[in-house]
C-alpha cells in the first residue's frame, strides 16, 4: 500500500526573466517500507517538489498551480499550516543538505531536540531527558548526555548530521526524507551516515526518500530509483534492472559518465553533450531531447508518457525511442570494418 501518493503536482516560480517551470505533471508513489532514491542535476525538480508537498515552498516567487500529495489517507496539498506542522517532523522527519544552515546556531543541540519532542509527544522532565540522550546515542553520537549542552559549532560536519538525523527521527516517522544529506561529506562518513540510515530503517520500519546527485548512494541505499530531468521522471524502477538495463538516454548517460570501480582498462568517461534546459523556456516535447543523440522527430515534438518495459515489474520510462535497440545497432555498426 502506498504511504505516499503524488497525483499531477506542478510547481512554478516567478522570476525576472519569465516563468519558471519547475515541476511538470508529477506522479508517482512510495510504498512503506520502501527506499526511493531520487537523482537527477540541479534544477531537475528533485528538492522543489518535495518542498511543495511539506508546505516548505516559499510563495512567493513560488506557487503550486495543480497537484495533489496524498499521505496516510490525507492530501497535503489541501491541509492548513497548523495540520502541516503537526505532521512535519512527527510524522515525516526531515534532513537536509546543509546541517550548520539548518541547526540553529545560538541553541544547544539539546535545546534543538526537546523542541521537536515536546512538539509532538507528551514526554517531560526524565524521560524527554532520556529520550534525548537515546536519540544521540542511536545515531552514534559519543558521550551523548554531555553533548546535549553543546551548541552545532562543537561539532564536526559528520557530527551535525547525525544530529540532524536523530532530530528527524525524533518522533519515530513513518517517513523520512532526506534532501542531499550526505553531499559535502567526505567518503568515510558518508558511508557511515548511510549505514545509520540503513539500521534505522531496518529497526524502526522507516519510508525514506533519498534525494542526491550520486548514483553510487542510491545503489548502494536505495529499493527504487527515480530519475528526474526539467521537472519530470525520466525513468523509474527497481535499483538493479535500472542500472543494468536503462531505457532513457539521460539514465544511460548518467551511468556511462561514472568510472568503472576496478576496471584495469582506462575507459573514456561519457560526456552528456548539451546544457541543462531553460525552464523559462523549456524545449517543447522531451525535455532532455536537444541533448540527446537518440532522440527521434517526436521526442522534440511531444511529451512522453511514462510507460512500462522490460520485464521487470515497475520499471517505467518516458520515451519515444528503443534505447537497447539503438545501442545494440551503435556498436554492430562501430565493430563493422
């Protein structure tokens, strides 16, 4: 069953030089328990629809022109910010990219949490204490009792993290979203942060959408991959088939342009050709068309569905073109003398 629903969402931004289309005719869902890894280049619509759906798009320049976010049986779209805020950081816990812009700087990280515990429980005294001591030391925080006095500065960036992570679970959501959380940390905590995410969600039955730029954390995190380019899906399906079997030109590209781990060949990495799209103008029919070396007639005329391929269930794309055949007829001819 879905915990989450998103029907027809697009978002658009007001700006100097014309309007901006940041989301296009959004659909998709998320199952609990699932993990949806959400990838795609800036400007691709990934951390925008996601602030839209928690009431967090700022309005203006921003505005929802349609759209529906249904979760647990409640479409967010249609709740007040009172109802909003009941649910943001109790039900759906957030992490962001950023820990020293999202911390408060001038409260103790003992203070940040008992906020978002008297929130939303009805803890008190020794056991919100004791909970905000469990929080930290569940997310692998040393010494935890004495760090709840420290302020975000005491911290290392690995640190903060986690502690934006224990104040994201706090509550126990049902889901949890986190927006690039990993992005500027170095490799070993990285990996540290994402083996906590994986322990939670194995301890505490945590949905979790993973937005970020690196295909690696989302092979490494995710059940489902979303591929998103100019405020659309351009693929989606189960980690494995999708990155083994990509129907979309942006997918492949995405993957060709990663280096092989191991590989003792020198490989020259894919370069996409082309710039991100215009959004205030955006190219009509495929978005990723005038980028795209197999793009047909259509695709710069007509906007594709996103239907089903291959014979993995759940595995959709948006395209007018057969890409294994096309690659398939690429090489023969590269080999043909």
């Amino acid at each position: 069953m879905a915990l989450l629903e998103i029907k027809n969402l697009t978002v658009e931004f007001d700006t100097p030089g014309g309007v901006v289309h940041a989301v296009n005719d959004l659909n998709y869902s998320v199952e609990a328990g699932e993990t949806l890894g959400v990838v795609g280049e800036s400007g691709s619509g990934k951390s925008v629809h996601i602030l839209a759906l928690l009431g967090l798009l700022p309005c203006p320049p921003g505005r929802i022109v349609s759209g529906e976010a249904w979760f647990d049986g409640r479409n967010l779209m249609a709740l007040s910010d009172r109802d909003l805020r009941s649910i943001r950081g109790g039900e759906i816990g957030m992490v962001f990219q950023d820990p020293m812009s999202s911390l408060n700087p001038v409260l103790t990280v003992g203070r940040q949490l008992k906020e978002v515990l008297t929130r939303h429980t009805n803890l008190t005294g020794r056991a919100l204490k004791a909970r905000m001591v469990e929080l930290l030391d569940i997310v692998g925080i040393p010494h935890p009792e004495a760090r709840l006095s420290q302020y975000p500065h005491e911290f290392s960036g690995g640190m903060r993290q986690r502690v934006m992570i224990a104040i994201g679970m706090a509550c126990n959501p049902r889901l949890l979203i986190a927006d690039e959380a990993t992005t500027a940390l170095d490799v070993t905590v990285q990996a540290q942060i994402l083996d906590l995410v994986r322990q939670l969600k194995h301890d505490f039955g945590t949905t979790v959408i993973w937005i970020t730029h690196d295909m690696g954390v989302v092979a490494e995190l995710a059940d489902t991959i979303q591929v998103m380019y100019g405020g659309r899906i351009m693929e989606r399906g189960p980690v494995r088939p999708v990155f083994h079997d990509p129907r979309s030109a942006y997918t492949w590209g995405l993957l060709n342009s990663l280096p092989d781990e191991g590989a003792r060949t020198q490989r020259r990495l894919y370069q996409i050709p082309g710039s991100p799209p215009d959004m205030s103008n955006p190219p009509p029919g495929d978005p990723f068309a005038p980028r795209n070396p197999f793009a047909t007639e259509r695709c710069h005329r007509e906007v594709p569905p996103l239907r089903d391929v291959g014979n993995m269930p759940g595995h959709k794309v948006a395209a007018w073109y057969d890409l294994p055949a096309l690659l398939a007829a690429q090489s023969e001819k590269e080999q043909t003398p």
